[in-house]
C-alpha cells in the first residue's frame, strides 16, 4: 500500500539544492523580525517552488527556522512527492493548503472562505499558522477578493506563502500586499549534476527550458514517459513516418498534460534556433549547429503557430472537448508546410 503522506513529508523535509539560498534568505528576514506576513514565491513552474513553501512553512510551524539546511531532495523521490502531494493525508493541523481540487482549473471563492474561518480560530498547536496557496493567478476574482481582508489584516502569527508561476496574472491588488521573492530556475551545470541519477539521456535535452521537475516528472517511472520515446516519436511523425491519429491515441496512454508541456518546450527550442539562425550567418558552423535545421520541414510562421495550438489545447485539457481528436489535429500540424515545398 502507498503512503500517501511520504510526499508531502519528503517536499517539506527535503530542498533541492538549487533553493537553498532562497529558503536562507527568508530564514535569516525571520529571524531579523522583519519577515511579513505575505510573499510571493514567484518563478518559473516545474523548478520547486511548492518544494520552497512547504520546506520554510514546516519550519515556521515547528519554531525551527535557522537550523542546519535541510538534506538534498533527490530527484527520483521529487517526483514521487509530486505525484502524491496532494493526496488526502495527516498534514500539521496550522497548515492550510489552497489548490485547484481534482480537475478544476481555479481556486474558487468558498475554498477561500473556509480558510479564512480556520484562521479566525486559535492555532491549533500555539505557535503559527501558514496558508500556501499553490498557485496565485488561479485564484478566481471573487476569491482574490475575499483574501484581501485577511493579507490586509492577518490573524496574529499568520503568514501566507503565494506560489507563482505567472506573476503578472494575479490580481494587482493582491500582489501590492505581498512582498516578493523571485526564484531563477536553476542553471545548466546544476541541473544536469541533479539529474544524473536519472540515467536519461541528458545530452538529447534541451536544458535552456530549465524545468527540473517536469523532466523528472516526464521521467517517471510511475507515469511510463519517456523524454527519449517521446523525442523519437516526435521526429518520426515530422518526417511523416507515424500517423497523427495513432500517436495521439498512444500519447494520451500517458500523462497528456505533461506529454503536451514538453511539446512546447520543444517547439520553443526550435523557434529559437530558427531565429539564431537568421541573425547570424554564422550560426550553422557554431557549437549549437545541431539545432539550426531543428524541424526543416516547417517554416517559422509555421512553428508559431503551432506553439500557440499547444498552448491553446493545454488550457483546453479538462473543459470536455474531444482531447483525441484535437490532439491529432494538433499533430498533423507537425507535418510538412507542403506550401512552401
């Protein structure tokens, strides 16, 4: 049987190291005295924000900030806690949690409400009490609404971690209320020394992307994905050696919300080198020359385009359309721009 309580105890255990310095710097503001009541961890997804919350949130809650930093999160159990954070669990009884709920994209107004009731109460355990709210911008406008009261006016020893991936979305007059701590996404070198473990094959990945979690995630032994499987598929139905309508019967076999974010990272990549090629002449005899040609068989308008049908169809997942149908359709994109050819 699965304990469904080992990832939530291993995200607020364990850090990833390239967050270290982030969970000193709000530690050393605690113990100044000058830490608010509300910040904004924002950033780009899949590089452990919910990772930084949960790990400086345990802390507070157990008075035991400025301790020895905490042992590294490897990346074979980040993925499992990811998989499982949100599984019904015992979590500390001052720790209130806000996220979408099953296949809801929004957090909604009557989840903010009970929270707000929770924090009226006194702490359960005498010591502090922490909202995460995972993440900000999916707030709703009446739920945004109704946590100004309590960022305005917060319960004594309160304090509310906003994790962010698009800051710009949320609510101006929700961020004005927070104090902010952007989070980089890890470098290159770093992530390739986290990811090694993995076994994968590193040298095939475009790394500039920078999602650590996502890799692991696509990674995943539990959820049968494969970054190698899926490039190689990929490359199979631009040259027009896969048909569209299985591939997207195969893909949607597996994590399609994951399959689909890697699809747009690597169309990002390819965009990328289209460009570099232009502006620079020289660009096909650089170290990176691997990429110059990255999907021939589409022009940049092309590429473009289907950027923006990814990213459409992601925000589409869930809403009941067809996801096999519009999946293929998708795909079939990928194909020659017989146009230009």
């Amino acid at each position: 049987m699965t304990d469904t309580t080992a990832g939530l105890r291993q995200l607020s255990g364990k850090l990833c190291p390239w967050l270290q310095q982030a969970l000193a710097t709000l530690e050393s503001v605690h113990d100044a005295e000058r830490l608010g009541h509300a910040w904004l961890l924002a950033g780009p997804g899949g590089i452990g924000k919910i990772n930084l919350a949960l790990v400086f949130a345990d802390r507070l809650l157990r008075g035991r900030t400025g301790g020895a930093p905490p042992e590294t999160l490897e990346p074979a159990m980040a993925g499992r806690a990811m998989e499982t954070r949100h599984a019904p669990q015992d979590r500390h009884a001052d720790l209130h949690w806000l996220f979408c709920e099953g296949s809801r994209k929004t957090i909604g107004i009557q989840q903010v409400r009970d929270v707000i009731e929770s924090l009226e109460r006194s702490s359960y355990q005498g010591g502090a009490k922490v909202v995460i709210i995972e993440v900000a911008e999916a707030l709703t406008s009446a739920a945004s609404n109704a946590l100004l009261k309590t960022l305005e006016e917060p319960t004594r020893d309160t304090y509310l971690l906003l994790v962010s991936h698009q800051p710009g979305r949320i609510a101006g007059t929700i961020r004005s209320r927070c104090q902010i701590l952007p989070l980089a996404a890890p470098s290159v070198d770093s992530m390739r020394q986290w990811l090694a473990p993995l076994e994968t094959d590193l040298a095939a990945l475009d790394l500039s992307d920078r999602a650590p979690l996502d890799i692991v995630k696509l990674n995943s032994d539990e959820q049968n994905l494969s970054i190698n499987d899926i490039e190689h598929k990929f490359k199979l139905l631009c040259e027009e050696n896969v048909d569209p309508l299985g591939l997207a019967d195969e893909w949607l076999k597996l994590d399609i919300e994951m399959v689909l974010e890697w699809l747009a990272m690597r169309v990002r990549r390819a965009i990328r080198s289209r460009v570099a090629t232009q502006r620079s002449k020289s660009a096909a005899n650089n170290e990176n020359g691997r990429l110059q040609n990255d999907l021939p068989t589409l022009t940049l308008r092309r590429l473009f385009a289907q950027f923006e049908a990814v990213e459409n169809l992601r925000g589409q997942l869930g809403t009941g359309i067809n996801v096999e149908l519009a999946t293929a359709v998708l795909l079939t994109g990928f194909q020659a721009d017989r146009e230009h050819h």
